[in-house]
C-alpha cells in the first residue's frame, strides 16, 4: 500500500505498529493486521512493507468476492482508504477436436479454438502437450507423437497440431488425447479426432501406337509423369508394379506373347512397355494387350495398349499434256496411295539422276538434254522446266517418296508438250475488169487453228495483215504457209503489176493495177496474218500469196435481158404503144436458182429497170439463167406466155435459152396491168 509504486501515495505515509497500514475488519471495524471473511479466506498485511495477502479457502466459489478496507497514514497524522477486492475466475474446460481431409494430405487441427479458458485465467499455449501410449492427462509430455500405420501428430509454436497421416491410410484416426492449463496451472485434457478420405480409384486410358512388321514401338509409360494411368501414388517394383495381362493365362507379369503378331514387354519399375513385331505381322489392327496399375491403397485399374500396322505405301505414274514452252507442275503425292496412319513425307521427295535407281535417287533437279529441267520441292511439287524447242513426250523420268516411318515407293513423270496451233492461210485470187479495183479480205479463206489438248478454236486476226514482199509463180509450190516468226511489216507495196496496200483498220488489201496491165499478176505478193493464240510461245503467224486478175474489157461474156412493160390494151403482146416501167427489179439466178458469179468473180446483185423500162445483165458465163421479178404495188401480169418469145410477156420469172459465151438473149420480158382492172379490159 505504501513504499515505491504502491496504491496510495502521501507525505512520508508511515510505516510499524503504531500508524502503518493496517485492514478495518468489517464486523469489528477496528484496523488492524487480520481479517476473516467467513466462508471465503483470511486477510493478512505487512504493516512495514504495505503488502497485504488473501489466502482463499478451499470451497471459494468462483465470482468477485467480499472487498476489504485498507488505511494509510501521512506524517501529520492524515489518513486515507480503499478496498481490495479477490475474485476467483471460473476453471477451463476442454471439448475433442474433430477434422477430415482428403488421402495423404496433412491436418491442422486448433485445439483451443472450441476450449474454453476465463479471460481473466487464459491458457498458456506452450502447455499445450501430447499423450504418448505410456501417458495419461495431466501427466503428458509429448509435441509429437507417431501412431502406427496412421500417422504424425505434432503441436506447432502457435498452439496448432498437425497431422501427417501415412501415405497408405484412410478411415477415422485412434483419438489423441491433449492437455493444457491456465496461468493459474488449472488442466483440461480432450482428443483429437482425425479422419482421411479414401482416395480415388486410379483411372488408366488406352493407347494405339503405330509399328512396322519387324520393327519396335514403346507406349508412353503407364506410371509416373504424364503417364496413361493416373491414381494416388500408383505403385512400381516387383510386387505391386505395373504388369501386362496375358491374354492365355490371364497372369499379370512382365512378357505376353501373341503368335504371329508378336512380343510384348514392361518394365515394372518405370511402367514403359514395349511391342516387338515379327517381321510377317500383318497390315490391320492387332491385338490388344491389357495393362493393370495399382494405388498405395491397393485399388487398381486396367486399360490397354493396341498396335496397328499400317499398309504399305503406292505410287501411280503421273503424266500432263500441256503447251509449247510451259512449265507443268506436278502433285505426284496427290495419286499416290499414303494410309492416314503413315502419311507421305514431301520432304523426302527425290528424282532419279542419270545412273540412278529407285530407292536410292538424291536429286532436287536434273536436266534432260534436248527436253528441259525437273525440279522437286520440299512441299511435294516437282516442276518440269520444257526447252522453248522441246515438243512431243519427254523420256519418263523416276521419282521416290517416303512415309514419315521411311517406306519408300516410286514411279515416274511423264510430260508431253503440244505443238502450238497450226494456222493456215491461203492463196487468195480475185479478178476486176481493167480500170477497177480489187479488194481482198485474205483472212476469209485462212484457217485460224484449233488448240491441241483443249480443242479450242483459234480466231484470225485481220489487222495484224502486212505484206512481206514478192514471189513468182515457179516459187510459190515451196513458200511456208505458217511460221512462229513474223518479220512483215508493210502496208503499201508497188509491184511491176500494180499497187498493193493494206487497209490497218480492217485487214482488207486493196490492188490497183497498172495502167494497160491485164490478166493474172506476175509477181504476187506475199502476205502475213495472225491468230488469237495466248500461249507461251506468241500468237500463230502464217502467210500465203495475193494473186489477183484483172480482165480485158473487151472478154465475150453472156448478155441477158430485155423489159419490164405497161401491157395498155391488156392483149399480152408487147405493142409499139407499150412503154416500160421504171424502178421495178429483178433479179438473176442460176436455172436452178443459185446466185451467179460474173466472169470477174463478183456476185450478181439485183438490179432496177431503167427510166425506160430496160435492164441488162452483163459479163457472165456460159449457161442458162433465169431473171425474177418483183413486181411494183399495184400491178400484176398481163397474159402470160402467149406465143412469140420476142414480144410475148412471162409472169413471175423468166428463164433464157442455154447461151454459149459472146450469147445474147433479151427475150426476158415482163408485161404488167394495174390490178383495178377486171379481166383483160382495156387499161389507160
């Protein structure tokens, strides 16, 4: 109560028997050095030191307890007091922890968050120990404690404990039995109760692997990393280790054996098997062999693991048809047979050089002489390269081309280039009489061209007509009628016959000849034309001869003709009073009703009479024709073919006598009567 730090403080507060401290009993209210407090304890004070103590009895209920009254005195004689007030807090108390995790996975279990301590007597965490199998509560000693085949219980610095179960346990744990105590060294004790989930059944996937007869293949392994089979702690070794069952027996071990297919194996440490096949295995899909795997627990699982031998690679010879001087490309992979197990490996694509054999070809590119150059490519293209010179099929050349196991096939390249299309031109004649012109359209008797392998036809192409030059008639048996090389380039040529020139707009050529000259020209002039061809090697060039013929004006030739009239007195005569109808036409024909060609060579066209009713056709050949006439509106024929072939009238058309050349005939008359008239009346 009194000295350094105490709880009253004053001038010189005094000390000893006479005025030191001292404790007021309650019932007697006299202070002094003892107070009992029925029921609850014994005060006592020390009146030199200040310091007073309160021995509790042993029944003490728990709770604030009866405060007692202390007294202090100053030098002068003042006093001063207080209470001092024991309580008992109530006692701990402790309740089994319960906790459930999954399979080899450490617990940490708080025992004092579901134990109840006093504020005022909190426990004191590093009380916190283990009973051993040895130990009871209140008595224990252990911060770890191993409990056969289940696990590790261990407190932890911060009042935790953890467990450790082992690896191959699962199911509710023995009960660990804990104490602890308050500050005050008051102990509870409770258990622990863990409790491991079971794991998962392993789960184990198949797998089909690719093998060549007589080759070996190995599965991805069935335990460890990135395995097929998945599980808690799958187990390796002799014992529990993955095994391959045989399919005979139905043993699990470490070899099957499958006639005529061939060997399996695994190792059971690492899990990796092994099929080795027999160099006469079969193309299909083999047996499959069933593996097992099992879990630290002892639960297992079973897949299986099949392989396949692929069929053998094909190749197809290849062949194209293409065009002077174009490269041709191709896909030999894309006929050849490649299982979609075995895919081809482009990469591998090789052509067989000169001295090579199949199997055993190198080459990227190899030259042909006189044909061209073949070129592979890692993609799988080969490329054939033809001379601008080469037509016709090239010598095959070999190819060879593996799968990605590294099966080889072969066969070949065979490429055929057409000749471009032939464009023929030929002679072309025409005839005028002297003193007219001659126009030729060369290109309407030239043939174009078709091209080979497509069948397309060719066009010509009038405006790119020139003239080369001059020939004579003894040459003409010799001259190329088609070329590849266009060296023409006129448009205007003079001649010892006359002048040529070409029309660059159109492709038509124009002849005038000298003054005097007649007949079939002397020197004809050669001519050059293209066509539409958009090949590699340019457009088709021909060239044939211009031979035209100018005739005499003086040549004896076949005249016929006469009149179209007004029959007046309607009598079918042709009468001195009769005069001819102008305008009206008529037309000549073969008699069998062809179109005439005049010795010149110009087609005969129709014609209209003249202002007196008169026509003539001239300058043509021997033979006998026939003139139609189209009659005028409103009129019709007077009547017809009445005897006298000088003066009588035809109807519709006419026909004439059969005429050697230098012949006339002008009987060919038509007499007309308006249609007013009825019968054979007298007209005006």
């Amino acid at each position: 109560m009194i000295g350094t730090s105490a709880l009253a403080s004053g001038v010189q507060l005094q000390t000893g028997p006479t005025n030191g401290p001292c404790l007021i009993d309650p019932v007697t209210s006299v202070c002094g050095t003892t107070v009992v407090i029925a029921g609850e304890g014994t005060w006592t004070i020390d009146r030199t030191t200040g310091i007073a103590t309160f021995v509790a009895e042993a029944g003490i209920t728990t709770g604030p307890k009866t405060p007692v009254t202390y007294r202090v005195t100053d030098v002068a004689g003042q006093t001063a007091t207080s209470t001092l007030r024991p309580i008992v807090p109530p006692p701990p108390s402790a309740t089994d922890d319960l906790s459930s995790g999954p399979f080899d996975t450490n617990q940490s279990l708080t025992p004092f968050s579901n134990d109840s301590f006093d504020s005022s007597a909190p426990v004191r965490a590093t009380s916190l120990k283990l009973c051993s199998a040895t130990e009871n509560p209140n008595d224990c000693s252990q911060t770890s404690v191993v409990v056969p085949n289940e696990g590790t219980y261990t407190v932890t610095s911060n009042g935790t404990v953890t467990f450790d179960p082992l690896p191959t346990f699962f199911g509710t744990a023995t009960p660990m039995p804990y104490q602890a105590e308050d500050i005050f060294g008051r102990f509870v004790d409770a258990t622990l109760n863990p409790s491991v989930t079971a794991p998962n059944a392993p789960v184990a996937l198949p797998e089909t692997k690719i093998v060549l007869p007589g080759g070996t293949i190995t599965f991805t392994n069935v335990i460890g990393t990135s395995a097929l089979a998945t599980g808690a702690q799958l187990q390796s070794g002799a014992t529990n280790g993955p095994c391959l069952v045989d399919p005979a027996t139905s043993l699990c071990g470490t070899t099957v054996v499958i006639a005529g297919e061939g060997t399996w194996t695994i190792d059971r440490t690492t899990g990796v098997a092994t099929f080795v096949a027999e160099p006469g295995i079969t193309v299909g899909t083999k047996t499959s062999v069933t593996y097992r795997v099992t879990d630290a627990v002892g639960q297992t699982a079973s897949s299986t693991l099949t392989p396949i031998v692929p069929p053998p690679p094909t190749a197809v010879n290849d062949a194209q048809t293409g065009q002077l001087d174009v490269n041709q490309t191709y896909t030999p992979l894309s006929n050849d047979s490649f299982s979609t197990l075995a895919a081809a490996s482009p990469s591998t694509l090789r052509l067989c050089g000169a001295g090579q054999t199949p199997n055993n070809c190198d080459k990227t590119t190899v030259v042909v002489a006189n044909e061209g150059t073949y070129t592979a490519y890692s993609d799988g293209r080969v490329i054939f390269d033809p001379l601008p010179t080469f037509i016709g099929t090239a010598t095959p050349i070999s190819y060879q081309v593996a799968d990605i196991y590294g099966r080889v096939v072969t066969a070949t390249i065979t490429p055929t280039i057409l000749p471009p299309p032939v464009l023929a031109a030929t002679i072309d004649t025409g005839t005028a009489r002297q003193g007219a012109k001659i126009t030729l359209s060369p290109w309407l008797n030239d043939d174009a061209g078709t091209v080979s392998g497509t069948g397309e036809k060719l066009a010509l192409v009038p405006t790119s007509i020139r003239l080369c030059g001059t020939t004579t008639l003894a040459k003409m048996d010799s001259l190329a009628t088609n070329t590849q090389t266009g060296t023409c380039s006129l448009s205007t040529l003079k001649t010892a016959d006359g002048t040529y020139k070409v029309d660059i707009k159109t492709g038509k050529v124009t002849f005038v000849h000298k003054k005097g000259f007649s007949g079939t020209v002397t020197e004809p002039v050669v001519y050059q034309i293209t066509n539409t061809y958009k090949g590699a090697s340019g457009p088709g060039i021909a060239t044939s001869v211009l031979m035209p013929t100018i005739i005499p004006t003086s040549v004896p030739s076949v005249t016929v003709g006469d009149k179209v009239w007004r029959d007046l007195n309607g009598d079918g005569y042709q009468g001195p009073a009769d005069r001819g109808i102008p305008g009206v036409t008529v037309t000549l024909r073969t008699i069998k009703g062809k179109v005439v060609t005049d010795l010149f060579g110009n087609t005969v066209k129709p014609m209209v009479t003249d202002a007196k009713g008169a026509y003539r056709f001239t300058g043509l050949p021997a033979g006998q024709y026939k003139v139609i006439v189209t009659y005028p509106t409103g009129f019709r024929p007077t009547f017809p073919d009445l005897p006298g072939r000088e003066k009588n009238s035809s109807t519709k058309q006419a026909k004439s006598k059969v005429l050697a050349i230098g012949q006339t005939d002008l009987s060919l008359d038509f007499g007309m009567v308006p249609k007013m008239t009825s019968g054979l009346a007298h007209t005006m």
